[in-house]
C-alpha cells in the first residue's frame, strides 16, 4: 500500500495581477518525485461582497498535472480584480485504476488580486477608441453639484473645490478607483447648440469655467476607463493632471498617456494666429468623464442654475460596469 502525502505546507501567493497568480508550497522530496497532480480550491474570501459580475460558481476547484513549483494560475472566468480570495491546496498521485491518492488539504492562504496593468488598459483604450465618434468644439467644462455643496466650499473650504477620492464606478479593475484623488467635470455638448447640456445627473447648480484652465500645454491627459452601466451609451473617464505633480506622477506608471492635440477624446490645438483663442473639441459618442487632479477655485468660473431638469437616474456615482457589454469589456476580470 501506497505511503501517504504528506500535507503542504508554507503556502506563498506571488506574481498577482488582476486574473492570475503563482503559487508555491513545500512538499517532501519523495511527494515531489511521485505527485503527479496538484487540486486548487479557490474561492473568494467569505463576509465580503461578491464582484456581481463574475459567475457564481465558487468556490473553484481546479485540477492541474504536477509542475515544477511555483504554479500558474490564471483565468479572467474565475478571477476578478481587486477581490479578495482564499486558496487551499491537496497533492495527489493517479493510481493504475484512474483513483487518486491525496493529501490533506493544506492550510487556507489568502491574497487579493490586482488592478488593471498597462496592458490591458492599452486593450480598453483601444475599444474606446472605436465608439469615440467625431470631435466636437467645446469652450468650458462644467461640474454639476447640489447648492449644499458650494455652499459648504464657499464656507469651508475658502471657495476652493478640493479633489475627492475616485469612488468605485466603472471597471472593477481601474487602477484611479479609490486611489486617485481629483475633480469630476464634463464637457460633453448638444448637437443642436454646441452648449453644455440644459439637464444634470447631479444637481440643479451648474459650475462652469473655461478651457483653457483645465486643458493648456501644461497638463498631462490620461485614459483610466471605458465603460457602460447597461445602457446603449458609453463613458470614458480620463485624467487631467498638471506636468509634475502627484497626480502626474501616479497616473505615468499607471494608465496610457494621450497625446493633447492628437487623440480621439479630448483635444486642444493652439491657436494658430495672434489673438485667436485655442481651439479645444470633445468626442461626440461617448460621454467624457474629466478627473481633474489639483483643487480648483470658484473664483476661475461662475455658478449658475441648470435651465432644463435634474436626472438623478442618469447618475454613475459608484455604478458598475455591465459585463455582458462586447463594445467595453475586455478579456481579463472586468
């Protein structure tokens, strides 16, 4: 009769991003030499809420030949990023009759998952750039809010709009999501009248200021996410931060860098004759979402009423991504 295996033990979780991982254990030299497969128990960590959007189907176990260690796992249909998960691991040796012999099941090891690399950012960018549409003129980018909210920077804050952290709207895995700190504007306009729309999502007060102050050759323009929240309409957010500041410098490693004057988003093109104002244009088919890094001062713009209606229903604070959508999801943990 077979010798039993021997428990693994020292469990280590390396090399994490946002669909994969290694993991490595100890093993006896002899349960080395005769292991002829490894079971994986993964499951995400419990009293936590799921990622509603990958399938319901943990925990997973995975069965896999024996490998030299560390072990590969990886798999955007079980992994989400940035959830927490659990992980457990059993030896075992095929008998001639297809049975198996194993371990006890090691300890249960946690470790969470990562954000988006570089390169899967580079692959939403590319789908975003495909449901862009054309560039639209714009001359202000505008912030809807509550009057409770300018009155509490007028009173507070000395009139100053200071950066907010990034909530968790969008795609699970963006690296911005509670880390990034900024201002939310839009600059989105009417076909019709080329003007900021006459409705909000927000509020019924309308903070506007020009251009030229968020978008000039001093900023560093960034894409962080392409999104939809199941409807036939798509937002992308992007990052303005000022040329060597703490936003710049968290958004260079992180997220792809757009070209000001050359990208299907948001644009600015200096002026070409003395006089002439710059000339700033905005995608016409998807909605922009502007993270502005620095704090912002009422005193550059001008608050006024909204002139249509308040649409609270068309709000994306902390809105999730739709998984099912072709247009803006992409092949690794939505």
């Amino acid at each position: 009769m077979d010798a039993p295996l021997s428990t693994p033990c020292n469990i280590q979780i390396c090399e994490v991003t946002c669909d994969s991982f290694r993991i490595m254990w100890d093993m006896t030299p002899e349960d080395t030499a005769r292991a002829t497969h490894f079971f994986i128990d993964l499951s995400r960590k419990a009293n936590r809420d799921p990622n509603r959007f990958k399938h319901r189907d943990v925990p997973t176990k995975l069965v896999a030949k024996a490998v030299p260690l560390p072990m590969a796992v990886r798999g955007h249909w079980f992994l989400s990023p940035r959830t927490e998960y659990c992980v457990a691991v059993q030896t075992a040796v095929r008998q001639p009759d297809g049975d198996y012999l194993v371990s006890e099941w090691s300890q249960v090891v946690e470790f969470c998952t990562g954000d988006y690399a570089m390169e899967h950012l580079q692959q939403l960018l590319g789908k975003a750039k495909g449901s862009a549409g054309r560039l639209l003129k714009f001359s202000v980018f505008y912030r809807n809010q509550h009057p409770d909210y300018f009155d509490y920077v007028r009173k507070e804050c000395g009139g100053l709009m200071r950066p907010a952290l990034k909530d968790t709207s969008g795609s699970h895995g963006s690296p911005i999501s509670g880390k990034l700190h900024g201002v939310f504007f839009s600059c989105n306009t009417e076909f019709d009248t080329g003007l900021p729309p006459k409705d909000s999502p927000y509020g019924p007060l309308r903070f506007q200021i020009p251009a030229g102050h968020l978008l000039n050759p001093n900023i560093c323009l960034y894409f962080a996410d392409f999104y939809c929240m199941y409807t036939a309409y798509h937002y992308v957010v992007l990052v303005l931060a000022p040329v060597g500041s703490e936003g710049d410098a968290f958004c260079r490693t992180r997220l792809p860098m757009l070209d000001l004057a050359s990208n299907p988003f948001l644009t600015y093109t200096a002026s070409q004759r003395p006089g002439e104002e710059p000339l700033y244009c905005h995608a016409s088919d998807v909605i922009l979402e502007v993270l502005f890094t620095e704090p912002v001062h009422l005193d550059q713009g001008g608050v006024e009423q909204i002139s249509g209606h308040q649409l609270m229903s068309l709000t994306t604070a902390n809105a999730k991504k739709d998984p099912s959508c072709k247009v803006c999801n992409i092949s690794v943990g939505r």
